[in-house]
C-alpha cells in the first residue's frame, strides 16, 4: 500500500474498486478523489467534458430530464452538468485527436430499459465485448454518447 502523500499504487486502486480491503484491515490506504481528509492522490479536483451539439438546449433538457444529471447555473442560464465519478483510457490510434465519451452503468439491459422509458432513444443493440457491454445513446442534437457496463475493474470507487 502507498504511504501517507505518496501516489496511489495499482494495489490501492484494486483496493478502492474490486477486492476491498487487504484481510485484517478495514479500509484501503488511499481515498478517492475528493475525499475530505485531503489525500486525493493527484493534483486534479475532476474532469471537464464538452459536448457539442446542433441543437444545445435540447441536449440539456435530455441530461436534465431524461438522465436526471444535477446542474448548476454558470451565468445567464448556461447549465453545466455534474457527471458521476469517471475514469481516463488511453487507447492507441492513428488520429490523436479523437475522443469518446461513455457513461458507465452497472447493468445495461436495466439502465437502456429505464433511460428508453423516459423517452431515449438507443442508436443500436447491446454489443458483447470481452471487456464490457455497450451500446450507445442518441441524444436530441445530433449527439452520440457511449453506454458502457465495464466487465473488468474500474478505477472508481464501488458504489454503496
């Protein structure tokens, strides 16, 4: 485990999101981001994702309504959305300037049953990956965003 102020291990981030614990102890040594004991283990507070959009404030209304994402009011009724936790791939590819963004969920079949039930539309069927099962979401302006229920450990803490 990394001591106190020292940059998480790969143990600890096992710790965090799959195993829990080593036997004997009753917490992991590093908290999550965030955490308010000070021990965030990166310099970073979060994360910044833009989506660009034909039609912006329907894309709101969607993250608003439909995915029931908290907001806050920037200025001028410009709705900046809070995401929950995330985590950062990096994948080998010949164009460095492509991006993807998905949202994790812990069940796919519940989570597009109860997002299509609200009214969103799902761009194609489930596809089974070794790694994960996806899928993605077609939000209102010509947004395409990633549904993703990983198959292997996470680096986010496990939900309560």
């Amino acid at each position: 485990m990394a001591g106190e102020g020292a940059a998480p291990t790969v143990a600890d981030l096992d710790c965090r999101t799959t195993h829990g614990p080593p036997a004997g102890e009753t917490s992991c040594s590093v908290a999550p981001f965030g955490s308010t004991d000070g021990n965030t283990g990166a310099m970073l507070i979060g994360a910044h994702t833009i989506l660009y959009s034909a039609d912006a404030g329907a894309t709101r209304d969607f993250l608003r309504d439909v995915l029931d994402l908290p907001s806050v009011d920037a200025g001028d009724g410009w709705l900046i959305f809070a995401l929950p936790p995330g985590e950062v791939a990096v994948h080998p590819h010949d164009d460095p300037g492509r991006h993807e963004l998905y949202l994790m969920c812990d069940d796919i079949d519940a989570t597009v049953a109860e997002l299509q039930a609200k009214g969103a539309q799902v761009s194609g069927p489930i596809s089974e990956r070794g790694w994960g099962r996806l899928t993605s979401l077609r939000i209102p302006g010509g947004v395409d965003v990633g549904l993703y229920q990983p198959l292997h450990p996470t680096a986010i803490p496990p939900r309560p």
